[in-house]
C-alpha cells in the first residue's frame, strides 16, 4: 500500500468511525446536537481531522442521513426484498420496520421520524434530504402494495397509496409511542391494525403469510 | 389599582406576550431553540425582566408546553365536548385535530407532534411534561371512544384502546406528512380513513354523522 493509500484508508476508517457515533447522537438528540468539536472530543480525534472529512456541521448532518439510510436499506428494505412480490412481501416489510425500531437499531428509535420532526417546518439542504428520505420510503411502501395487487393478492380496486399511507401511519405512531413511552404496546396494536387491514384488502382466497 | 397590582399586571401580560412568542418558535424550531437572550431580544424586552418571570430556560419550555396545552385545549377538545357523547363527538374531535393541524395553529403544525420527537428519547422535567401531555391526548381519545361504546353507539366488541391507537397514528402522520412536504393531501387520506375504520366499528344501524 502506498502512502497515499494509507491516507485514504485512515480516511475513509476515520469517516465511518465519526458517522457510526454521529447517527446515534442524532438519533437521540437531533441533527442540531452534530457539532465537529463535541464528535472530536468524545471520539479522541483532531477537531481540524474531523472538519477535513467532513468540511462543516451542515455536511455532517448531511453525511450523517446518508448513512441512516444506509443502515435502514440494509435492516428492512433489503431482507423484505428476498420475499418474492405479493401480500407476502408487504408483510415481511412491515414486520421488519417494527423490529427495525423495536430493537433499536438507532437508540432513539427510527431515525428519520426524529429528523423529520426537527427539520420539518424549516429550509435548506438538511429539510430538502429529510423530505428525500421519507418521499423514498413512502414511494417504496407504495411500490410493494402495487406489486402485490399487480401479482393478483391485493383485490384489483385497492387504493394503492391510501393503504400505504395508512401503512406507514400505523408504523410510525408505533415506533413514536414506543420511544416516548419506553414501553411496547404500541408494536402489538400496530401489528394487529397491519394484519386486519391486509386481510380486508386481500383478494379472495389469498391468506395473510404466518410469521418466520 | 395599586402600585403592586400594576407591576402583577404588567408581569402578566409579558408573560403572555413571550409565550405568544415561544409556543411559534417551539413548534417550528424546538424547545430547545428557546433562550432568554433570544426571547429579550426579539421582543425587545430586558433580559433581566424575562429571566425574573421564568427564571429558567427549564421553566421556559414547561411554561410554553402549559400553554400549548391550553390553546391545543380551547381549539379541539373544548368545541369537541359540545356535541352529545357518542359517534358524533368522536368524529367531531378528528375533524377538530385535523383543523388544529391544517390551520395551523402553531406554525410548525401540531406542537406535540415536534416535542414529543425532540424530547422523547431523553430524561428530565420537559420530557416528562411532554410525556404527560400525550398520554392526557391518548386518554382522551380512548374516553371518548369508551363514551360513544357505553352510548352503544359502537359494537360492544369493539377494542377501545386498539381503535383509539389507530385514530391518533392517522391524526398524526396526516400533521407530520403535510408540514413536511408542505401540502394537504395527507388530511384527505386520514379523513378517510377515520371514516371507515368509525363506520367498521359503529352498532348496526348507527351512521357516521355528517359534517357540519
């Protein structure tokens, strides 16, 4: 390896060391809390090492939604997507969302209902890539329940995007309870609402999947 | 009136006028966006003078989260609780929340939707206020759902706490989905919702009443 190479690697090393922190802060905490000198001083790191990766807090904030996507890709959309389309994947990708925020994958429950509600009412680059991250999953529910009514499991009159939206609601409120509340009941009861409402929208004859 | 009548008076009506001012900036930026020296300056008072009325920024965000509750209070569940216990009342209150929350009236949108997001994963005097708030919300709901049963104007089967989850998880995601992208869609979508899942649980023969 050439130095440059080492360079680049300890970068790159560095990087993911400041954003694996910089997600559960900003879980817990908000964006706002993400500053270069507090990530320098609990990581032990140059706060002029932690500014060159990153160049300033709104870059850092932004870096750090990148990477909560990321890690939610690959805890929820990514798994659902090894179910073939149908009522079945919808499920999965359901239950994963409710497991996704019940064991805490960020420590203050789902990431983004955080960022939304802290950069909702505000401008800039920071509310344009919150809205991009929500306007993505809510896209991505209403892709699965159009495969599944495509695939002939959803009754051909199903309003795609009322069900997602309903969808998304129920899952939402369950993580947002959970959290303030530090208690689970609100995942039973979203479970519960999940299940009837795709029985109700179901075709005939085709059977809500049992759980793994 | 007294001298000292006068000076409670006055410290009234700043009171008044700051909080006027805090539940705004609050629901768009967050409690914790409330500082003294801000609060002074925009309203072009000593911070000496906002210091002795609240003494605290701890004391600043309760008092703005008392307030909320009281507008919150005064627009939704006092103008709900003239219609007669029952399917209607329950109704009335949904159309209500979703007014409070279309018309803003906080600017950020509900006030407890961004809180409870804010403060939800901490500890302390704020977020046990916030807890409390939203619990007095739940419960409200489930009252109202538990009045309309008793009124057997819902089936006797029906899961008060589970259809009271739902109701308020459609509330609100239609507030969070409709500050964030910044329109109204998500309303209609909640309004129907509500509809049908009130009109799956209402007695046989009991319809849903019309809007006013």
């Amino acid at each position: 390896m050439t130095r440059v190479d080492g360079r680049v690697e300890r970068g790159n090393r560095t990087r993911r060391l400041v954003l694996r922190r910089t997600v559960e802060i900003a879980s817990v905490e908000g964006l706002e809390a993400l500053t270069v000198g507090r990530l320098a001083a609990e990581l032990e790191l140059s706060k002029s090492g932690v500014f060159a990766l990153f160049g300033s807090k709104q870059e850092l904030q932004l870096a750090t939604i990148r990477e909560a996507v990321r890690i939610y890709t690959e805890r929820v959309l990514r798994p659902a997507a090894e179910t073939p389309p149908g009522l079945g994947r919808l499920w999965r990708l359901c239950e994963l969302w409710l497991e996704y925020s019940r064991s805490r994958v960020f420590p203050g429950g789902c990431f983004f209902y955080g960022a939304m509600a802290e950069f909702d009412a505000r401008t800039g680059p920071v509310h344009d890539a919150v809205v991009r991250a929500q306007r993505d999953w809510s896209a991505h529910v209403e892709r699965t329940v159009e495969e599944a009514r495509t695939a002939g499991e959803l009754r051909a009159g199903t309003d795609v995007a009322q069900l997602a939206f309903e969808l998304v609601a129920l899952l939402e409120t369950a993580n947002a309870l959970s959290v303030l509340h530090d208690e689970e009941s609100a995942y039973g009861r979203a479970r519960v609402a999940i299940a009837e409402r795709l029985r109700g929208a179901a075709a005939e004859g085709v059977p809500l999947p049992q759980s793994p």
